[in-house]
C-alpha cells in the first residue's frame, strides 16, 4: 500500500520473521500432508484466547491491512447509513462485528458511489487510505460514529491501540496467508509457531505489556497488544541449540520460534529500553553488548571495544605489564654495567693502608700503578687468602705476652697498627671503658629434659675470665654445646646460677655485648663480605653512632680480619662458594665484631677446616683475647699451635666437669693422676683420648673411666704444680676457691694470683702508667645497664635496615624474580586459553518473568570453576616462592634473634619487601589471562582479588615453612594451596558444604571469597535479565559483597601472617 510507514529495523529480515521464516519450517509445513491450522487451532484464535493477526479470519474481500499494533483494519461502508466508506481497525479479527471496533475516514472517497456487493478493490488496494490522526467509535445511543477521546466501556483494550497506520511486514504476511488460503495451501506466514503441530503459548497479558512492554534485554519487533509474546515449541536444531546453551540464530541473528516470540538481544548489539523492545542497534565503538544488553557499556580506559563489540579487550594491563618489564631489564642492564664499571675500576690492588700494614701489601707510587702487572698482584693475594697471621702476629710482635708474676713495661704505649689502634677505639667508644671484657661464673649449672632420664649436664661450676681465650673440649655427647646453651641462657629446664662482673644474672640479659658465632657458617649468601658486616654493625652498634662511624668501625673489623682484599665479594653458599671457607669463618666472626661484643662464643670456629686456615682463626682469636675480649671456643683435638694458644680449658665427660682451669697447667694435672704423657706427643691428642674414657695406653694401672674422672675432680684434690717462677705455687681447682675470686668483679689480681687472672689487655698496657699492676675488668652494673640501652638501632630503622637488605638480596636473586614472573605469565595464558571459548560470557541463567521459559540452558558453574582454576594457577605459581621468603633464612634469622635483632623487624620487613614481587607476578598472570579470556568485569577489581589472594598464598606458604621441614616446605605448601583452591566453592559448592554443616570450613580459607568475589562481580550486573537470586541460592554465593570479600581476603592473609610469626618466634620446635 502507498503511503504505508515503514519501521527501522536492523537488520531487518532477522527480526521481522514474516520475511525470514527458517527455510527448513517452509519444507516441513509444505510437505504432501496438508496441515490444518483451523483444526490445529481450533477454537483458541476464533475465542482470542489465542492471537495470530497474520492469520486471514474470515472470506471479506476488499482493502485490509495490519497496522502498527497488529489491528486488521478493512474499507467497510459507514454502518447503518452506509452512503460513505470508513476504515474498520479491530484489534480481535476473529471477534469482527458490523459497529465495533476503531473507524478512522477514509481519504480520496468524494465521489465514490457504493453499489451491491461492491468489493472496493483488491487486497492491497491503497486507494483510499485512511485517515489516522481522529478515531472515531460507534454510539449506540446516537446511531452514528463519534470522536474517541478516552477509553470508554465500549472500545476494548485491543481495539483502543488499533492506530491506523500500515505496518508493511505485518500486512505482507496476511496477504501472503490470503493468497496461500485462497490456493488452497497451507498458510505458512500465518503459522503461529515454526514447529509443525505446534500450539503457542501466551506468556505476558495484556495488563503487564501496558505497563512493562518488552523486558529488558528482549527483542519484541512483532509484538503489540494485539500481538502478545508468546512461547513455542522450538524445532528440534532449536532445542539442541538451548540444551547447549545456544540461541538459535539464522544469518547471524537470533530467531524465535514463532513470530511472536521474544528473542534475546544478539551479543553486539543491543535494544534500547526507550524503543520498548521494537529495534535493536549495534553496538557503537568504544563500548560492549554482551547478549542481552538494554544499553552499550561503555569500555575501560585502554581497552580495545571496535563496533559491534560484545567483550572489552584489556590492552592498558599488557601494555603496562611490556612497558615495566622493558624497565626492569634496562634497569639491570643499567646497574650490571655500572656494578661491571665498578668493579673493572677498582680491580686493582686497594691502596689501604690497614690492608697495606696487615697483609704485607706496599703502597704503589701513581707514577708506577700503571706498569704493575695487576693480574699477577691479583694471583699473589688470592694465593695468601687463608694464611692469615697479620692480627695474631702484630700483637705478639708489638705486645709481648706476659710472664707470671711480670709487671707492666714502664715504658710509654707500645707503637701498634693504625688497623688495631681503630678497632680499639671504636671498642672503647662502644662500651665506654677502657677494657671491654666480661668475665663470667657459673655454679651447679645442670641441664634435664622432660625426654631424658638422667641430666645432660650435671652440677658443672666454674668461671671464664675477661681477656681470656678459653675452650672447651670433650668427647662427642659430652655436654660441649649444651654447656655453652645453658651458660648463655638459650636452654629450658635448667638449674644453678651465673654470674656476669660478680652481678647475679642471666647471659640473655646481655645478649647484646655477646657474640654467638655458630659453628656453620650462617651468613648470607646474596651479600658481599661487607655487606654482610655492615648490616650486623648498624643493628647491633650504639644507636648514637654517625655513619662514618660505623663505617670505620666495619672497615677496622674487615682490615683486622684480613678481608680487605675480598669485601666486595659475594660470600656465596656452602654448594657454590665465591670465597674460601676460612675466610667464610671470618665473615661469620667478623659479623660478631661488627657489634664490638664485649665477649664471643664460638662453636667449633675449625671445624672443617685445613691445619692452616684453623690455626689462621684461633690466631684471630687469640688477638682478640689479648685486645681484652673474652673468647669462649668448643674446639676437638686442636693441634699443637692451637693448643698452646689456649689461656683456659674445660674438660667436660658425660655433661660433668673433668678439668677446669689453665691450660698450662692440664698435663701437671692429669700426670699427677697417674697418666704419662709420651715425649714428643700432642698434649690436646693424649688430653682428648683421656678425657673420652681411652686412656688406658697412659696409664697403665687404675680406672681411667670419664666416671673416675669426674668424680677425682668433684674431690676437689689439691695438686701441685711447680713453676719455673714460684717453684712453692700449689694449684687447687676453682669450685674450692672463694667465690670472690672466681667471679672476678672489680677486684685486683695480687702476687699470689695463679697466671689466669694475671693475663693483661692491650687496652691495660696502652693505659696504665709505670709501676701499674694489671687488673681485670670492673663494670658495674649501672654501666652496663648504660651500654645496653644505646645498644642497637631503633626498631623503626631496623625495619628500614632489613627493607634494603631484603631488596638487595631480590636483586642478587633476580633470576628468581624472572622465573616466578614468567612461570605467573605462562599459567594466566594456559587459563585464559581455557576459557576463551566462552566469549566473556561466564553466566547464564533463567530469564526472569515472564520470559523464564524462553531460557536456554542455565550455566551457573562456569563463573565458579573461572574462579577455582584462578585460585588453582596463583597456588601452583605462588606457594613455592612464598616458603622461600622465610624457609632460606631461619638459621640466620635465629642467630640475628639471639644477638638481639628485633624478630618483628625483620618480619615486617620481609612481609613488605615481597610485596613488589607479589604485585609483578599477579600482573604478569591477570593481564594475559583478561586479554585472552575476556571476562566481562572490572580488570582492576579483578587484579586487586588476584593480588590479595596471591597475599593468602605467600602468608599461607609462610605458615608453613615455620612448621615444615625445610626441603618438604615447598611441596607441603603447593598441596594446601590446592585444597585451598578445590574449597573455593566450585565443587563441591558452597551450597552443599552449607548442606552437610562445614560451611565454616569453606569459608575460613581464601579461596571461597575469591570465588565468591568474582561470581558476584560476574553475575550481579545481569540481575535486569537473569532471575540472579535463583543463581545465588544454587551455588550458595552471596552476590554483593564485593567489599566484604575484598576485606576477608585481605584480613585472612594477615592472619596467617600472624601465625607465621608466631611460628617464627616458636623457631624450630614447631618444624616437623
């Protein structure tokens, strides 16, 4: 028909069905079995209970069409008078009377004269078309057609739509079902569904399309009034498409199984709420529709959204993951050339002249440094590392040790080394005295498990005096190391007393004036040598010192331990060392006099040494004693020159005292008990077999048991030893002595002192004045009191202190940095690759009423499993690294605890250094993941869950390097971090965890919030479409949380955090 408006529709043979019925519905309604749609029907259209405008209602001949809201309006003569013709507009044509309905006049009638059975012309004639700005309706009352202004009792809801105006689609379909009837076919544009047979079903009336219209998110080109949505039975190809989840498409579009079905908005496009369902529009650029969509969403900053998008594609997240990376590795570059540079500059010979006057090195004129052959120089101070003599040796030149009973040269301060003359002055700054020793006693000090039935160290009473160089020897499992436990204080279940200067006390009270050098070599690896000292130094040294203090003070510990030559090396491991291991046991020693200790203990300081390299350290030692540091050794079968080293000694056998006292004196002792010694014979070898119950070659008669031993000791026999000074000396053991003097606190040696307590200082002989006597070490407690309480940096500079050390140890490591990065990278493109076949769509569920039956196959799992197999990746990629955090460096964390480092500086300084690495390893696994897998959801929201979730994992991994084995740790932690996972309430749901009563247990681990986070940020956004409670009750999420999951998360990884520290504190006894 002329005139006849045209709706937009894009594109139009998709939505407007009458012009694209599926051509395999043609072939099956057009086959040799006719179909009948009167009896198919039956009375359900003729009733209007059920509506098909397409369908011809009756044999009428003349001009008809369907207007916009599906009326059939027909040319008739005006009822009653019949002189003019008017167009009838019925919303119900099978309801068709002779007065009702909606008129409108006709156009281009002047003139026209009706004759008997005059049909007005074809079909489709628009001659005369009508006039739809006025309505008109019958008056019963007045017998004639007037204006409709309202709604009145007389005009039906169908017809008050009716408006006149020709929908173009609608009338081909009728005319097309017209010219089909008229031939005697089946009327296939009539058919209310496609499916042969099918009855329709009406799913939305009258009352709720006048208020709703359309759903959102819904297609609804043909449906009017008049023309209500409807549900058909789809074809089979239909039915196994939305069994698969599918919509049924033709072209490209999206289809209904009748005209009159609702179709889902195509993904790429969407139907705009203010249209009411009649039109959908592509999706404009920079914007995405998923399916379903009412209105574009527009796209994140950075993201990739081309017309007709339906996914944002993240780009911004893997640019800024190949712009830092590009960073990162310039930056390496940046730094190993300048570290090169560095080291290429000063890789000549030091001119230092502590290194110079220590290591026998001469200073090199600048006019000659070029012509020094630097590799050979090189190759001559590698070859002296570990024949190290200088400290020992300068002090037995410069101070000769002193004879008993010889007093102090009346002569002025001996000339010494610019090297020690600066240690003994940071020493004396340090402890502000001028000798800086401890001397300690001990009485009936006993050691008794709860698992042992008898002690392990049993009534053992002595002392150790100031400046003394003491060892203890004994066999194996004679109490050597327990001894030095108890004494220091790092044991339970213990008895007797100590003494620290004659105050009554606890050696853990000290702790910060003592140095504890294990007998491994706990140093850290990623360090250099002074680094490693340094460190020690600014944590351990008075808070009140400048940085060019400790800096001399570290430099004159570095030159006195002849490490000059190595300080800018790495320290390296056991299994690849950059240094020797002499010169490892001078790191470990020199990291105890960084902290200018007024007294050390060292575990087996030789063991697993050469001859050379072991005599090297006790010659270390032994000048350390001699400078007035107390030194305390365990030491096995030390050789000649080691032995003779030693001031004082403490046999132990079976945790009990066999010998205690000066060295010089042991083989008098042991003679006078019967043993003989062999003439030529190492004294430490014939001391150590006797000690050990194997003493029998020595002595030929009587028990030489450890058990006799000990008990001729615990008599406390006098015996006497004849010297070549006091030939009348007599020797007795210090248990018997007066504690006056085995304490040794402010009292001054005499004459009649035995030679241990007459051994001077250094810093004595540089101080005292002619006729002086030597004197031991006087401190009072309000002193050491004093000393303490600026010892050690503040803990908020000890978190800064450990910081840098931590990303330094990262940088040296960066290797693992980049295997960690890109084993994340290669797990978020494995599951983006997963899941990219879901195009971003990770939910679909029931359409909400009154569409619920339109509903393709609901997938409420997919969101859920995106959620574990994210919570699977971050633990297979994570937990490893994150034992390593606190599992590679618990041994120097102990040793670091004991001397007084602060334990929660250390851990918020660990926690915070990996969080760098955590943020890049997350980045480099949710930025492919969301450029591949397209989940339609806030990139950042997500990588901000990511990266909390990969903060439970390092917290959950550090719990369990504090309860785990070492090398167990990391497996241990990967397998939690999968039960984890598998909890987070994909399967088995939440729902069904809630069923069986352990809900609590899913939702105590990360991995449920996480799931719950996302399928909530997933799922939520489409409550206009989906019936999303139904969704929430299935999988038993909640589905507006986001901040309360956010906070969990976060709350839970700081949780194990605190266990970890816990776990931390309670060091070994919780690792199994």
């Amino acid at each position: 028909m002329k005139g006849s408006r045209d709706r937009a529709l894009e594109p139009t043979t998709a939505h407007d069905i009458p012009q694209g019925t599926p051509p395999v519905v043609v072939d099956d309604m057009t086959t040799t079995t006719k179909i009948d749609l009167f009896s198919m029907l039956g009375s359900s259209i003729r009733s209007g209970a059920l509506q098909d405008p397409f369908f011809p209602g009756d044999t009428v001949h003349g001009p008809r069409f369907l207007d916009t809201e599906a009326c059939l309006c027909q040319l008739r003569p005006e009822p009653a008078k019949g002189g003019r013709v008017w167009w009838q507009c019925v919303g119900n044509q099978f309801n068709i009377t002779d007065t009702g309905g909606k008129w409108f006049q006709a156009k281009n009638v002047d003139g026209l004269k009706l004759e008997a059975n005059n049909t007005l012309g074809p079909i489709s004639d628009a001659s005369y078309p009508p006039d739809s700005s006025q309505g008109f309706e019958w008056n019963d009352s007045q017998q004639q057609l007037t204006t409709t202004r309202d709604r009145r009792p007389g005009l039906s809801v169908w017809d008050t739509a009716c408006t006149a105006e020709n929908n173009t689609l609608f009338s081909t379909a009728l005319y097309r079902a017209a010219a089909e009837i008229r031939t005697n076919n089946t009327p296939v544009d009539a058919a209310p569904c496609w499916r042969p047979g099918a009855v329709p079903i009406q799913i939305q009336d009258y009352e709720d399309w006048q208020e709703h219209g359309c759903k959102d998110g819904f297609l609804c080109s043909n449906n009017t009034v008049n023309s209500l949505p409807q549900f058909c039975p789809p074809v089979t190809e239909c039915q196994l498409a939305r069994l698969g989840g599918k919509a049924c498409t033709l072209n490209g579009a999206n289809i209904g199984m009748g005209p009159f079905e609702p179709v889902v908005c195509q993904a790429g496009w969407y139907c705009p709420q203010e249209e009411k369902g009649m039109v959908t529009l592509k999706c404009p650029s920079v914007h995405y529709c998923q399916a379903g969509a009412p209105t574009p969403t527009p796209c994140a900053v950075g993201s990739r959204c081309p017309e007709g998008s339906y996914y944002e594609r993240y780009l911004l997240p893997i640019t800024l993951l190949i712009v830092i990376d590009v960073l990162l590795i310039l930056g390496m570059i940046y730094l190993g050339i300048r570290t090169r540079h560095r080291n290429a500059s000063s890789g000549a010979i030091r001119q230092n002249s502590f290194a110079a006057v220590i290591g026998g090195y001469k200073q090199v004129s600048e006019e000659r440094y070029e012509e020094v052959d630097h590799e050979m120089a090189l190759l001559r101070r590698v070859k002296r590392q570990d024949t190290f003599r200088g400290l020992g040796d300068q002090l037995y030149e410069q101070v000769p040790p002193l004879r008993r009973g010889q007093s102090v040269r009346h002569d002025p301060d001996p000339e010494i080394s610019p090297t020690i003359r600066a240690f003994v002055d940071s020493m004396r700054k340090a402890t502000s005295a001028s000798e800086f020793g401890l001397s300690f006693g001990y009485n009936q000090l006993t050691f008794a498990p709860k698992s042992s039935k008898r002690p392990i160290l049993e009534n053992v009473t002595g002392s150790i005096n100031s400046g003394s160089l003491t060892a203890v020897m004994g066999g194996s499992g004679a109490g050597k190391s327990t001894f030095i436990n108890v004494l220091m204080g790092k044991t339970q279940y213990t008895k007797g007393n100590v003494t620290v200067n004659s105050i009554p006390g606890k050696l853990k009270q000290y702790k910060k004036l003592i140095g504890y050098v294990p007998q491994d070599d706990i140093v850290l690896p990623e360090l250099t040598v002074y680094e490693n000292i340094m460190h020690s130094a600014k944590v351990r040294l008075p808070r009140t010192w400048s940085n060019a203090d400790v800096e001399t003070h570290v430099n004159a510990v570095i030159d006195c331990l002849e490490l000059s030559h190595v300080r800018d090396s790495l320290v390296g491991s056991v299994g690849k060392p950059v240094i020797s291991g002499g010169q490892r046991k001078r790191v470990s020693i020199g990291m105890e006099l960084a902290a200018a200790p007024m007294a050390i203990f060292l575990d087996e300081p030789t063991s697993g040494l050469d001859a050379t390299s072991a005599s090297s350290i006790m010659s270390t030692l032994k000048a350390l004693g001699k400078l007035g540091i107390t030194v305390i050794v365990i030491i096995h079968q030390p050789r000649v020159e080691i032995f003779e080293m030693l001031d004082d000694m403490i046999l132990l056998g079976n945790g009990q005292l066999i010998y205690e006292g000066p060295q010089s004196q042991a083989k008098a002792f042991f003679e006078q008990m019967g043993f003989v010694f062999p003439p030529g014979a190492n004294c430490s070898d014939v001391i150590t077999d006797i000690i050990t119950g194997n003493g029998r070659p020595y002595k030929k008669e009587g028990d030489v048991s450890k058990e006799a031993l000990i008990a001729h000791w615990a008599k406390g026999s006098r015996v006497s030893i004849l010297t070549e000074e006091d030939e009348d000396r007599s020797w007795q053991p210090v248990h018997s002595r007066n504690a006056s003097d085995t304490t040794l606190a402010g009292n001054e040696s005499n004459d009649t002192d035995t030679p241990r307590h007459n051994r001077p200082s250094l810093m004595s002989i540089s101080k005292l004045k002619a006729g002086a006597r030597i004197s031991v070490l006087s401190i009072s407690n309000p002193q050491l009191s004093r000393i303490l309480k600026h010892r050690g940096a503040p803990r908020w500079r000890q978190i800064l202190l450990c910081l840098s050390r931590s990303f330094l140890q990262q940088y040296r490591t960066r290797s693992n940095l980049w295997f960690e990065m890109g084993l994340s990278a290669l797990a978020g493109v494995l599951l983006g690759l997963a899941e990219q076949p879901k195009n971003g769509a990770f939910f679909r569920g029931h359409y909400k009423e009154p569409y619920e039956i339109l509903s393709l196959s609901a997938d409420y799992a997919a969101a859920p499993q995106m959620a574990m197999l994210i919570t699977l990746a971050i633990g297979l990629s994570s937990a490893a690294p994150g034992v390593k955090v606190f599992s590679e460096e618990m041994l120097m964390y102990r040793r670091e605890a004991q001397a007084g480092h602060s334990r929660v500086a250390y851990f918020l300084a660990k926690t915070i250094s990996v969080l760098p690495k955590m943020a890049l390893a997350c980045l480099h696994f949710s930025a492919p993941m969301f450029l591949i897998s397209m989940p339609v959801i806030s990139f950042w929201t997500a990588f901000l869950a990511n990266l909390l979730y990969v903060y439970c994992i390092y917290g959950l991994a550090s719990c369990m390097s504090m309860v785990v084995r070492r090398e167990d740790a990391p497996l241990s932690a990967t397998m939690v971090s999968l039960i984890m996972g598998m909890l987070s309430g994909a399967a088995p749901s939440l729902r069904k965890a809630k069923r069986w009563h352990v809900g609590w247990l899913w939702r105590a681990g990360p991995g449920v919030w996480l799931g719950e986070l996302y399928f909530g940020q997933l799922v939520r956004p489409l409550g206009y479409l989906y019936d999303v409670q139904i969704a929430s009750e299935v999988t038993g999420y909640e589905l507006d949380r986001l901040w309360v999951n956010i906070l969990v998360m976060l709350g839970i990884g700081t949780a194990y955090r605190l266990l970890a520290f816990v776990g931390l504190i309670g060091g070994g006894k919780l690792r199994v």
